[in-house]
C-alpha cells in the first residue's frame, strides 16, 4: 500500500518538477483515505488518494494514460469510490479536486494504520507545504491525522528548493516562562556527495549522475541561550529519493552505520541502532547517544542538559538527460530505492565520512557549550568564594546586614547556598534573542499537531 | 674644567634662575597635600564592599552581575590640563565584564579575587607586592601581565592610588647622588655613594625625612647611561644633585619618586634623554603622564620637566659624526608625527621646534653618540655646559 502512495506523490511531484514550477508555490493538499468493507469478515483494504491546489496544477486525469496508471498500481485491484462527503470536505478547502486515485490491497490489517501514518509524517517534514488529511476506518474505528505544518523553513541549494517542517515539537523548560523559547529549527546545509552506480544497477537500467544531499536540523534550538548546555540523545536519518518522496523500509545500511563512524572524533561516547519496536513510529532509522556517566558532582548539580535530537535528511539527487519521460522518471525513481541498499554500499567510505562530517559540525557547538560551562562553573566558585570572603570578614555590620537582607538570608551559611543557586540560574538562563529564531512569549504551549483518534 | 670653589655659583646660576621661575608659576604645596593621606583604610574597604553589595543586589534580582572598568587605554577618555598633565576625563567610557558570558567571566572571577587579597591587605595593614598575587594563583590569572593589568584598573575603578590598596610593585628605576631618607620600616638610604646606586624604594609614600642640597634633579632615560655617568662620577662633579632612572619606560615607583622629590625640593628636573622619538615619548611619561595611568596623574607627573638633552639641533650644533647618526626607521617617524599632535605639545613650542627638526633631518642618535667626539665629552663638556648656560628646552 505503502508502495502505491509512494508513486502517486512521486507522480504529483514529478509532474510540477517537469513543469518547472518554482518550489515556493508548491502548496495544496492530499488526503489519504483507507477504509475497510463493511461487514463480518475485513480482508481487503481500500485505499483513495486525492490531490488538490496549486501543487498540481496541470494535472489532467483524463488525459492520464492507462500505462501510466498501470505504472504507478502494477499490484492494485480496483475498488469503490470513496465516500463523497469525505472528497466535498477536501474540495471545500483546496478547490477541486485535480488528481483522484483508487485502489485496493488484499492484506487488511490495523498495523497499516501506524505505516501510512509515518510515512506521511516522513513526507510531510521535507514538502511542508503541502497539508496532509488522513483518515482510517478499520472495522468500527476510525483513525484521523491532519499534517499541518507550523512552522516552515526553506533549505536547498540551487539545484533543488527544499521547504522544510522545522516545528519544534519539544516542550520548554518550566523556567522558560518569562523568556522566549524558539518554536522552530535551522536547517544546516551540507556537502553534496556524487555516487558512483553499482554495477547491478547500471544493468538494470540505471544510469547518469547521482548524488546526496544532506540536511541537519537539531531540535529545540537553544541558540537563545548560549550558556546553557545540550546533549544529543537521538539522531534520526530520513532518506529520500529524487523527488522528495520518502524511500520505504528500513536500510541495512543505516542500520550498520554507528559500528563504522569515528564517535570519539565526532565527540560522542558512542552510537547505537534502536530497536525496530522504536522505528515503527519514527520512520527511518533511528539512533541513541549514549552518554558519558556523570561523576563530576559539581557537574551533577549544574542545570541539567537540554536533551536534544538531530534530523539527518538524505535527500538522493538524480540527473539524466535521456530521462524525460515521466514514466520513466518514476521507473528510475522505483530503480533507485530498489538499488539503494547496493548504492549506499558502494560508496560506502564516502558517505559514512559524509554522515561523520554532519555529526561533528553539528556536536561542535553542543562541545563549545560544554567547555564554556566548565570554565563558567570555575569561575563562578571564584566569584563566589571571593564575595563570601569579603562579606564573612567583614566588620562593617550594615555592609553585612545589606547582603543577607538582600537575598533574604538569616547567616552567611545560607546566603552561600542562595548566591550559588541564584549565580547559577542568572547565568546559565542568560537569554540573548536571535533574529532568526522563532520566538514568542511562553504562556501557554501553542497547539500541537497530535493525531486525533476518533473511536466510533 | 674645574667644577669647585666660585665656579660653583656661576655652574648652577642658570639652575637657580630656573628654579625661581619655577617656583612662581608652579603651586606645589596644595597637590602635595592632596595627594598625601587621602584615602583611609576604612575607606577602602568601604569602596570594595561597595563592589561586593552591587553584586549581591544584582543576584537578588535575578540579574548576572557585572563591573565596570574605565577604559585606560582610549585616548577619547584623556584630556590634557597643563598643570597636571594627561589626565582621565570624568564619565570616560567602561568596558563591561560581565558574569555571564564565557569570554569574560574568568576576567570577573581574576577581579574579585584579587579584591579579596586587597581587602585582607587593608584590613590587616600588610603589604603585598603584584608578584605575591600572581604566585598565590597562577592558574587562576595565568600571566603576571594579568595580575598588573587588574591591579591598575581596580585601582582606576575605585579611584585610589595603588599604593592605597597596599599592593607594592617591585621597582626598577635606580637613584643617586646628594639625597638621604627613611624607608617606612625605618631603613635609612643614602644615596651619596660613588660607585653604587640605590633602587628606588617599592613604598614611596612610606618616605620620611628626606634630606638633599640637590641644585638639580637628572632624569636618564637609559640605564646604560646612568651607569656611564655613575663610573664618571657625575654626581661628585656635578654636586649637589640627584640623578635618577626608570631604565627605560619608566615604572610607577620611578615616576612616585620623581614627584615625591619636586613635591619636597622644589628643584629643576631635567632630562637626559636619547634624541629619538622613543626617548622623547619616554621623557614625556615623566613629564604629563601615560594614557593607562591618567587617572592617577596628579600624583604620578611633573609638568615642570625640561629637556636637557640630546637635543637634535646639539647634533648639528656640535657636529656630531654622521657615521653614529641614525636614520630614522618608519616606525620612528610614525611615533614621532604622533608625539606632534599629541595634545601637551601645543603648550611647547621649542619641543615642537625640536622635534621637526628630527622630522626634517630624518635621524636619531643615543646618548653615546656624544663619545664619538671625545669619551669623556658627555660627562665633562656637554652636562657641565648645559648646566651652567641653561642649553634646555
């Protein structure tokens, strides 16, 4: 099922890239319906995609030859329609409908839910334009999800324009309240990487040139709060084909990659794959940091770090000039993520150099952090000890009596205990706004795009 | 030449001439107090908890704390008084250094603690010299310049002298000739020996019971000179007088004795200086102060200060060989086209005179240049003739 989605936006996408359409006007909005028969025994699921706005602008669906289709549903059966009040919502939004696809599939099962759900999660974070409806009626339950971007980001050379889903979706510390906490993320460009066709492929029909794009983005951005330290515990790799859509399935490749990067040259204690129980709803592949023990107790009562996560895009590049047909664009689209496995391995020493380049510019900043917290942390019990000297020793009781009034204080034992606390929270929190950040006041969290589950 | 019986008044006529002008245009006594018991320990100790209490309010209000140092090193925050020389300006510009910014809080954190050592001198009436606080933490200041540097600019910020904050610098400078005093722990100098020089005392303001019949008092810039004059036994020949050097830029103790000594004798000081810009610069030091420690310059200068020599028109005037002539590098000239538009130069007219000649003739010349007409030219021809027909500027 997952296969069929795929080429449909790989059509829509295909279609605009050949229309030159320019990458900021691609918006408008797909839904993905999937709904079971009624009846006493589910078997088959059928599944209706929709395509409306100006991202598909030009699309002629009587026009669309039946190879094409063929093309895009070699497997699929046909089905019904889906239900018109369902596509009279969509069009009240996008206007009329330009693209309306059907399709059945044989292996009925909920699990598909979760499936579809992340993979339109996966396309919507690199096409954030486009608003993405998706409903799923299995049996007597029904599963919606809207994919509405909230905040975007423009990253992308000048061969290809990419409009990101930068939304950060990480809740800010309560200590945030009266600063300004960054909504969003900056994506960092990164080299382009060519790759050499395996053999394999070329045999298949694979030629011309092809590269990799990567994209980092780290999330909550803290650049606000430059004394405040990080520390990653997850990285998350997203690998997409040359139109933007999503490869499918998890990739040996990326799998295996933490047991050939450098961690100690990247500045990580080490790397490690998740389970495949969490890469169910994360897409991609997924890894764990593993952090450094804390002995240090005057590291221990430091503010703990902000825990963040790096999205790693692997956006698969791809130039052909005796490719210009649309079927066959998609044919090499369908080449490419079949050989992609094949690909990745043989030029592997270049794209896991190409991965460890990222993860160190990205963890540059995160060890500046930690070295500024450490000569701020010893210089603070400078700070301290040298205003406590002066104040225990001193004979001049209103100079005394001004300090622990001050702060509140009843001895010079607690006032120690309060200036530490307070020295603390006034530096590490030192909030400098950035122009580039998304911030607004934090009184209340904005809305997230959590799905709503509907239980009928 | 004979420098003793009745040449004597006709050796220092010029000087005494000199020394009553002086004494006409220059108040002495009203600075001289000034300066001398100003600040109380208790006074002290006030300002620095002063600091401390800032710090304090600041954290309570959940606000990083930070200091602010006048900067000494802008010339926009100088002005030039003709009486005292370079000095800072009231409401001159701060650099901030702030508690929560990584590249200034370990400048914070060297502040304090040396407020610290500052207040523990005062409190227990003890001394300490730069180099104490530099050994007592070198992790923490990580050079001995840091150390000097946050003495001056604490000293600057809470505008008392140094010596009021009993931190001592180890002095450098050299004196000798018809002077004797007391230390301030009792130890009696007499400078009046021939072959040796006393080193200018660490604790000026602890100076007693200074005695001198000094005509004169001699600045030499370098310490290669002095050393020359002292084998030439300048100080016998050319007695009563005082000669003395901060060998080369001159330290603060150097520059607190020369001031200590105008503020007591009320004696012409001149100065024997290379006729290079770095000698001029150096002798202007003594004379108007340095931009660094303008805010200490009431008690650190002596406007009164003539040029003896090397003068660059006494290289023409007494032909000195063009083969120990010097030309002037590029840097020489920029410091020299500097040292014009400096703001005291208006108010001397025959250095200006002096100086274009330099610029004019494109060359230098040290001090020793003078043994190239004879070796004993500089002790027993140029000096003498200087002093007695009053050759300063």
């Amino acid at each position: 099922m997952l296969r069929e989605i795929q080429q449909v936006l790989r059509f829509v996408q295909l279609l605009g890239k050949r229309r030159q359409q320019s990458g900021l006007n691609v918006k408008g909005g797909l839904l993905v319906l999937v709904w079971t028969e009624t009846g006493p025994s589910v078997q088959s699921l059928n599944c209706a995609v929709a395509a409306a706005g100006p991202w598909c602008i030009g699309i002629n669906m009587k026009a669309l030859q039946p190879d094409l289709k063929e093309c895009m549903f070699p497997c699929a059966c046909p089905c019904l329609p889906p239900d018109p009040e369902e596509l009279c919502a969509f069009t009240d939004l996008y206007g009329s409908l330009r693209l309306l696809l059907t399709f059945q599939m044989k292996d009925a099962s909920p699990e598909w839910c979760a499936r579809i759900e992340t993979f339109l999660h996966t396309y919507s974070l690199a096409n954030a334009k486009i608003k993405i409806h998706f409903k799923f009626k299995f049996s007597q339950q029904t599963f919606q999800r809207d994919f509405s971007v909230k905040i975007k980001n423009k990253a992308g050379g000048n061969q290809r324009s990419l409009i990101l889903d930068v939304t950060c979706r990480t809740q800010p510390p309560e200590c945030v309240k009266k600063g300004c906490w960054c909504q969003g993320g900056h994506p960092v460009l990164g080299d382009r990487l060519p790759l050499s066709i395996p053999p394999a492929a070329m045999d298949q029909g694979l030629f011309g040139e092809l590269s990799i794009q990567a994209v980092t983005l780290l999330s909550p951005c803290v650049l606000q709060y430059p004394n405040l330290p990080t520390q990653l515990t997850h990285i998350q790799v997203l690998v997409y084909g040359p139109s933007n859509v999503p490869v499918t399935g998890p990739s040996t490749f990326f799998q295996n990659l933490p047991a050939h990067l450098d961690c100690q040259e990247v500045g990580l204690h080490g790397l490690h794959c998740s389970s495949f129980k969490d890469l169910v709803h994360s897409g991609g592949t997924v890894y764990t940091v593993e952090q450094e023990n804390c002995e240090d107790p005057e590291q221990e009562s430091s503010p703990a770090p902000i825990r963040q996560s790096l999205l790693l895009y692997i956006f698969l590049q791809h130039s052909d000039p005796f490719t210009y047909q649309l079927s066959d664009m998609m044919a090499t689209e369908v080449l490419i993520e079949r050989h992609l496995e094949d690909i990745l391995n043989n030029n592997k020493q270049a794209v896991t150099k190409a991965v460890q380049t990222e993860l160190k510019n990205t963890l540059k900043a995160q060890n500046q952090r930690k070295k500024n917290q450490q000569k701020m942390r010893s210089a603070a019990e400078v700070i301290l000890g040298s205003s406590l000297s002066i104040v225990s020793s001193s004979s001049n009781m209103d100079f005394r009596n001004a300090c622990l009034h001050s702060m509140k204080m009843s001895d010079t034992y607690d006032l120690s205990a309060s200036l530490r606390e307070s020295l603390r929270r006034v530096t590490s929190w030192k909030f400098t706004p950035k122009n580039i950040c998304y911030s607004a006041q934090v009184e209340e969290y904005p809305e997230s795009d959590e799905p709503t589950r509907t239980e009928i | 030449m004979s420098l003793m019986g009745s040449s004597v008044a006709e050796l220092f006529s010029a000087i005494d001439k000199l020394r009553a002008e002086l004494l006409n245009n220059v108040e002495v006594l009203t600075d001289c107090q000034r300066v001398e018991g100003e600040i109380s320990h208790g006074e002290i100790l006030s300002l620095i908890e002063n600091v401390i209490l800032g710090i304090v309010t600041s954290l309570s209000k959940d606000e990083a704390p930070f200091l602010a140092l006048p900067d000494r090193s802008n010339w926009a925050n100088i002005s030039f008084d003709s009486a005292i020389g370079l000095r800072m300006t009231l409401g001159s510009s701060v650099t901030t250094i702030r508690s929560d910014c990584p590249s200034s809080v370990t400048k914070f954190a060297q502040i304090l603690k040396i407020f610290v050592v500052i207040y523990k001198l005062v409190q227990s009436n003890s001394y300490a010299t730069k180099r104490d606080i530099y050994y007592n933490n070198t992790q923490l200041f990580g050079s001995q310049k840091t150390v000097d540097s946050i003495v001056d600019d604490i000293s600057c910020m809470l505008k008392v002298p140094r010596r009021s904050l009993h931190v001592l610098a180890t002095s450098k400078g050299l004196i000798s000739g018809d002077l004797c005093y007391m230390e301030e722990d009792g130890t009696r100098i007499d400078c009046r020996s021939c072959s040796a020089a006393a080193a200018v005392s660490s604790n000026i303001a602890g100076i007693r019971n200074i005695v001198s019949h000094a005509k004169f008092i001699m600045i030499v810039e370098k310490d290669a000179t002095f050393q020359r004059l002292l084998d030439d036994d300048f100080c016998t020949k050319l007695s009563p007088c005082i000669m003395i050097t901060g060998k080369g830029v001159p330290d603060v103790n150097s520059r607190l004795m020369v001031r200590k000594l105008w503020d007591t004798l009320h004696i012409p000081i001149l100065a024997l200086v290379d006729a290079d810009p770095h000698g001029i610069e150096i002798m202007c030091i003594y004379k108007y102060g340095s931009v660094s420690m303008s805010f200490e310059a009431h008690s650190l200068t002596v406007p009164s200060v003539m040029w003896l020599g090397l003068l660059p028109s006494d290289l023409q005037r007494l032909r000195v060989p063009e083969d120990v002539l010097i030309p002037l590098t590029k840097r020489d000239e920029s410091k020299l086209s500097s040292l014009l538009k400096r703001p005291y130069l208006a108010s001397q007219p025959e250095w200006q005179k002096e100086m274009e000649l330099m610029q004019q003739s494109k060359v230098k010349a040290e001090i020793q240049s003078l043994a190239a007409i004879a070796p004993d030219f500089l002790t027993n021809i140029y000096l003498p003739n200087k002093l007695r027909y009053g050759g300063w500027v």
